[in-house]
C-alpha cells in the first residue's frame, strides 16, 4: 500500500493548523479509509489533546527516530476511529530534535502502512517547517481572511512551489470565515483571497464557537453533525478524496434543519 | 566615432568588435570595462572578437584571451585585418578569420525625441549602430529584408566609449511574499507581484498582471523609469529616489482591479496616469 502524505501548514501560526489536522483526520477516517496524524510541532505538542488522546502517549515521534520505540509502538489509537491514528511529538525536545532526512524515511514507513498521513507543521518557515514538508506528496495551505495570514500563506506556497518536484499539489482552506463581516466589507472575501493566492481552494471554514468546545473537550467537530463547520471538514475530507463536492453557500444563513425549521416559522429570526 | 561595437545576430552568434580602437591598450580597457558591466548577455552563443587592424603579438593575444576569460567570454573565432594578429591568435589556438564573420547591417538610426542613448562604431566603413530598443528604431539590413535584428543594449559613456546595457530580463511567475527580483536593466514579469514581494530594475518595471508588492525602477537615479501594470495595487513604489505609497485606507478588497496604470516622475514626484493609447 502506499498512501499519500499530505502536510498541513499555514506559516503563521494560530490560523487553525492543527485544529483542521484532528477535524480533517477524524473527516477521512470517517470515510473509512486508514489515517495516520502526525504532529510534527516538536516542543509545542497539541495534536493529542485536540484528538483527547493526550493520556495516552506513552512514545513520541522523537523516540521513533531516535529508535528508542518501534514506530507502531509511538502510533496512538483514535478512541473512536480504530483506523485513526496519532503519532505524536515530543513535548521536552525542539525542532532540531529530527532533521528533513529522518522524516522522509519515517513519512515513507507510514505511507506503507496507511492510506493518508496527515503531517501537522509548526508556524514559521524555519526547521520545523522543513522537516515537515520534507516527506510530502501534496499540502494543504490553512489561512484566515486576514491580511497578515494572508500574506504568510503567500510566502508559504512560494515556498511549496520551490518544491515542485516533490510536493504535487496544494490547496488551500480559508478557515475562520465570518460572511456577515464580508458582507458588511469589513473582511477579505473568498475571491479577495484566491485573487491574491492564486491557489486551488479545498474548502471554507466558517468561523465557529463550537470549535472552541470540541477543542476543550478533546473530541473534533467533524465528527459531529449538524455543525457548520464539521460539515465544512466533511466536505474537505470527501475533496481529499477525489469527490466534486461543491463549496458550501455560507452566505446563507439558514442551512442547517434547525435554522431552516426556526426560519421557516419566523423568518426574522437567526440562529 | 565608439570604440567598442557589439552586434548579435540569431544563428550567427555575438560579434564582439574593439576594431575601432587605434592601440592594444585601449582595446583591453574597453574590452573589460564593456563586457564586465554587461551581464553576459551573450552567454549561450557563439562569440566572435574583432580585433581590426591592431597588430599584436602571440603573448599580447594570450593577454587579450586571458582578459575575456576573467569576463566570461571564450571567443570561438577572432576576426583580424592584420596578418600578424591573426597568426598570433592562430598560436594561441583560436581559430581566426580575415573576413567579417558576420555581414554587418547597415542600420539607418532614427532616434525619438526621448533621446535613446545609442553607440556608433565604424567597421569597414559601415556605420554601425548599437541601440537600446529595438522596436523605436527603424533598420535596413543588408541581407535579408525586414528581418528586425536582435541589437543588444548599449549607451555612450562621456569619455565616448561604449557601456553595454543587459536585455531585459523576462520573469514568466507570479512572485510571492518574500521573492525578491532585481535586474540591472529592464524588468518584465508575466504574472502578479504578491503584497510582500520586491521587484527592482535599473530601468523600467512592466508587470503584465498585478502589482500588489513593491517596485523599484530606476535603480541608480534614472528618473525617466517607468511602472506600468494591469493592475497597479503597490505597497509601495520607487522610482529613482522618489518613493509613493498606497492610501493609509486599510485594503480589503483586492478582487477587483485597477485597470492598466503607469507610474512616472513628474516635476520631480511619483504620479499615476491611466494607460492611454496615443
């Protein structure tokens, strides 16, 4: 079997990294197919706890490069997903702990063993980033409607496009996306965003609180209906996949049942 | 009268000619100041080095060859009117030729009211011009009939010698936050220049798509350098030591553009025009 290795990145950090690698692990291995997470944030782990899977980590991705563990023995499984699985970072150590070599070879033994690996990079264009690019087949780029993530993602895809030969494909998710404020001009639109990325787009995130609970509570949203933004990774996952799912109309603001039942009984009401 | 001519023709490959100066001395100073300023436009193509009618001996031919080695230039063949000459480059083994390897055109100079810079040098009782842009300039070639000859770029220096200008240099990419270009002569870049990138020419900056980055033209203090885009949307641009930047209005939207705009120094200030055709 040899799978494909997609890392996860944004260059600025806090645009929703790694909350989209547990929703959009927890959204593939839905579909069935076997994913392996790799959190690649070496001294800054979060992965796990976003996953809820922080008590168990008993290896991390350091001792499988340094041969301390077998790789299978570092792989967490997902306590809902059986085919979903974490490989964490290590939480005492730093970047300099790996290097670009190492994790093509263990990006390649995962590969064999899984259908997805989802690598999880760390903010920043430096070592990290680097080490976490170096095994991948494709990235997907995360921003936020705003000018600074913007111009990170920018300078991230001429980074990626540096690396053609390895790295086949990106796309981007535009994640955090309030269309009231867009509505209003006072955030970047989809197309404001795509004119300057010029980037295939794999999916709008919109902006939700539930994110922030799930995040807390150690379970990802797209593994829950009826949330915007669960279905928003959904569709993303099914995309990954290969399938034309078209991008979801978030201008609208009455598309789930609850709000279309609400809506349809007082229209001015908005949940 | 120019001392240093250098014609390029397709095929036939660079001519490299110092026949117009009198002494070897001259000719090595000219030959080293042209070819060291000039970007090594002729890299990829047969080089040919005309020497005239100096004479010069087999150790002077070794310093001559030795000097366009440092510049990067390996003449393929040497065209010499001096039967000396020839035999000492013959003992240095290059190959040598006492015919024009290449027909000269005659080139009838019609210079625009802006003044190109162009250089003129004598070979063989042609006048032969050397000019900056190719498309402002009318020519009849001796040979074939309206075939535009690809001139390379050169301007007069006070003292009458000749500086070889680099082509303009084509970048077919959109450039991203952090990508840097700079050329020495003019700039064209098929494809956006992304807020956070940096373009930078001597001459002038043409982006045929979106400039939303910065853009320097007229690197060195040539005030007549132009910025022209699709779509001009900069950060910031500079022209010579002029500098303007975007309203202080925070942009957001960046989806619909500006249409073709050109920037110029006017009355010593940075200013925007539509592009019109006259």
């Amino acid at each position: 079997m040899s799978g494909r290795v997609i890392v996860i990145t944004s260059g600025k950090g806090g645009v929703g990294k790694t909350t989209a690698s547990a929703n959009i692990g927890v959204a593939l291995a839905s579909t069935g197919v076997s994913v392996a997470l790799v959190d690649m944030d070496i001294g800054l782990r979060n992965l796990d706890i976003l996953m809820g899977l922080e008590n168990r980590v008993v290896y991390n991705l350091v001792d499988v490069v340094e041969e301390r563990c077998k790789l299978r023995q570092a792989l967490v499984k997902d306590k809902k997903l059986p085919n979903l699985s974490l490989l964490p970072a290590a939480q005492t150590r730093d970047k300099s702990a790996v290097n670009a070599e190492q994790m093509k070879t263990l990006c390649n033994e995962l590969k064999s063993m899984y259908d997805f690996v989802l690598v999880d990079s760390p903010a920043g264009i430096e070592q990290g980033f680097q080490n976490a690019v170096a095994g991948a087949d494709e990235a997907i780029v995360i921003t936020t409607p705003e000018m600074s993530a913007v111009r990170d993602a920018d300078r991230i895809i001429g980074l990626l496009e540096a690396r053609k030969d390895e790295i086949k494909e990106y796309r981007l998710v535009l994640n955090r996306y309030r269309p009231t404020m867009v509505a209003n001009n006072d955030m970047m639109s989809v197309d404001d965003v795509l004119e300057i990325l010029s980037v295939k787009l794999l999916g709008v995130v919109p902006e939700d609180e539930d994110i922030i609970i799930s995040t807390n509570k150690g379970e990802p949203i797209s593994g829950t209906d009826n949330i915007r933004a669960g279905l928003a990774y959904r569709n993303i996952a099914r995309r990954i996949r290969g399938e034309d799912v078209p991008i979801m109309d978030l201008e609208s603001k009455n598309s789930t049942w609850i709000n279309k039942i609400v809506s349809f009984f007082n229209p001015t009401v908005r949940v | 009268m120019s001392k240093i001519a250098i014609i390029s023709q397709p095929e036939q490959g660079v001519l490299i000619d110092v026949g117009g100066c009198s002494t070897l001395k001259e000719a090595l100073e000219h030959l080293s100041s042209t070819l060291q300023s000039s970007n090594q436009f002729w890299k990829g193509n047969k080089v040919i080095l005309g020497i005239g009618s100096i004479e010069i001996t087999v150790a002077q031919a070794a310093q001559v060859l030795a000097l366009a080695k440092g510049v990067g230039v390996f003449p393929e063949e040497v065209y010499s009117k001096n039967e000396k000459t020839r035999a000492a480059f013959l003992e240095n083994s290059v190959k040598v030729t006492s015919t024009l390897p290449m027909s000269l055109p005659k080139v009838k100079v019609d210079i625009p009211a802006t003044g190109i810079p162009f250089a003129e040098a004598d070979a063989e009782g042609q006048k032969v011009a050397v000019q900056l842009d190719v498309t402002m300039i009318e020519m009849e070639h001796d040979t074939v009939e309206d075939t535009p000859l690809p001139v390379v770029a050169a301007e007069v220096n006070k003292d009458g010698s000749t500086v070889v200008l680099p082509q303009v240099l084509y970048v077919k990419q959109t450039l991203r936050s952090g990508q840097v270009v700079s050329h020495k002569g003019d700039l064209v870049i098929v494809g956006d220049v992304n807020p956070g990138a940096e373009i930078m020419a001597e001459g002038d900056i043409t982006v045929w798509g979106s400039l939303r980055g910065i853009a320097h033209a007229g690197i060195g203090g040539n005030t007549e350098a132009e910025i022209r885009a699709l779509n001009l949307q900069p950060i910031q641009i500079r022209i010579a030591h002029a500098i303007a930047r975007a309203p202080d209005r925070p942009r957001i939207t960046y989806a619909n553009g500006t249409g073709p705009e050109i920037a110029r120094i006017v009355e010593g200030k940075i200013r925007i025009q539509k592009n019109k055709i006259d």
